[in-house]
C-alpha cells in the first residue's frame, strides 16, 4: 500500500475537510497579526496534522478492525491532538484572523447572556474534567463500545465528542494567567490531571490484564492484522490508556506546574491577605 492509499479518506467527511480548512486559514491569516513563536507555530501544525491523520484517513480502517488501533487513535484525539494546539494558544490568533465583522459578531455574541452562559458551561471547572474522564470510560463499556462502533453515526459522535472535551479539557489546564481571570487556580491546574489520570489509567489496567474477549465487535468486523489474538489485540490496548495515556497527562501537569512556577516568581499568586483585606472593605463599605 502507497502513500497515496493510506492518505485516502476511509470516510469521506466534507463538514471535517470544511473545519480542519477554517481552522488553518483563520490561524495562517492571524500569524501575519500576532507574532507567533516557531514553537508555538510547530505545535498547531503538528496537532492539526495528527488530528487529521487519525480521523480522515486510512487509519481510520484500522481503528474499526483493531481494538489497540482504535485506543491510540482516541490518545491522539482525545490527548495529544487537543494538547499540542492548546499549548499553541490559538484563540487569540485566530480571532485577529476572522474579518472584522465577524470579530465584531464574536465580541459582541460574547457579551450577550447567552454569550456568557455558553461560555460559562464550556469552562465550567467542574463539567469540563468530569466530561474529558466520562466520555473515555464510557464509552468503553462492552455494549456502548459495540453499538458505537456498528453504527456510523454512534461512531461519529464518538470521534467528535472525544476531541470536543479535550479541548475544552486542555484550554483549562494549559491556561497561563492567574486566577482570576483563569477558571482554575494554578494548584488546581495541577491537581486536576492527578483526578482524571487515576480512573483512566486504572481502567487500563483491568483491560490489560483480563484474559477474556471484552470487544467481540472486532472480531465481528474482521480484524485487519492475522494472526493477533483479541486478548493480545485487547491487552495492547489497555496499556495504550494505562502508559500512554497517562504520560500525556503527566506532560500537562509538568506544564502547569511550571506555570505555578513562573506566576510565583513573578509575584502574581493571589494573596489571601489581601483578598481577605478586600472583603473587609467591601463589607464595611456596605454596612
């Protein structure tokens, strides 16, 4: 098989090619606004290019046929991809890359009461880890998985709501701003992928170990590489979430810890004094 067979869409999705198209106009059109680092530059790129690869393409096959395939394509989508553009910090490129009037549509759509609701749910420091958890480990329930993968639009809103919470995960963790007006506090930021990483990595480990068919629905498809048993093909799979996974994780905490770092030393860390000091005054003020 060529290159040109494995660059072709198992599924051909027109509303994908249209997103994946925008994204990288409107971040091509905000580079020549806003100086963007070769770094920061190479990890948009690099996480468009592997989102991209892990949905609109050959391996996308695989991933139907192979349970190990299919979990490292869900790392790429639900961690790694989201991770690599956050850590890019996009949204603000690539509102300088919008016309005028559509920021304008933008600010003022954000300023609105459905504007602020909408944003509130999608930051929400409790909804956004507890959904980045839930929709892995869901959907990795025997009967889920098997219904999922047997029908195209279960399957669907499978690849999609996996790559939506990550990125609503991530834009959380990767925030380098103190709190306020960042939704999670520097320590939280750090915590927070200690909690997700845990049941993730536990229910890794249980794949991994057990020695019975979990995933019929792979043999039902036909498994795409002869010869590997669906214990092995499973066991492959389970340590694809329990290290993997996990390591991905780890790279976000390090990355947060260095942000709790950087705000320290530059004395941008709230002050529970002096909170305390302004509440004081506030309540003095109103009595």
């Amino acid at each position: 098989m060529n290159i040109i067979d494995w660059l072709t869409p198992w599924e051909f999705s027109p509303a994908l090619l249209l997103m994946f198209f925008m994204g990288a106009w409107l971040f091509t059109r905000g580079t020549r606004v806003h100086r963007v680092t070769a770094v920061r530059q190479a990890f948009f790129w690099i996480g468009v290019a592997l989102l991209y690869l892990s949905m609109h393409t050959r391996i996308d096959y695989y991933a139907e046929r192979m349970f190990f395939i299919h979990r490292l394509q869900h790392l790429v989508l639900h961690h790694l991809g989201p991770l690599l553009i956050m850590g890019a910090y996009p949204g603000q490129v690539m509102r300088a890359g919008l016309p005028m009037s559509w920021r304008l549509r933008l600010r003022d759509f954000r300023a609105s009461r459905p504007g602020r609701a909408l944003v509130a749910v999608l930051t929400n420091k409790i909804l956004v880890p507890v959904l980045f958890v839930a929709l892995v480990l869901g959907f990795l329930i025997p009967t889920v998985q098997f219904y999922s993968m047997l029908d195209w639009r279960l399957y669907r809103f499978m690849n999609w709501s996996v790559v939506i919470s990550g990125f609503m995960y991530w834009n959380l963790i990767l925030d380098r701003r103190p709190s306020p007006p960042a939704v999670l506090s520097p320590g939280g930021r750090i915590i927070s992928p200690v909690i997700t990483m845990v049941p993730q990595m536990v229910t890794g480990a249980v794949i991994t170990f057990t020695e019975r068919d979990l995933y019929p629905i792979f043999d039902l498809c036909g498994r795409a590489i002869p010869g590997m048993t669906a214990v092995t093909d499973q066991a492959i799979g389970g340590l694809t979430m329990w290290v993997l996974a996990g390591f991905v994780e780890v790279f976000g905490l390090l990355f947060a810890l260095a942000t709790l770092m950087r705000l320290s030393a530059r004395n941008r860390l709230p002050n529970k004094q002096d909170a305390l000091r302004a509440r004081q005054s506030v309540a003095a003020a109103a009595s």
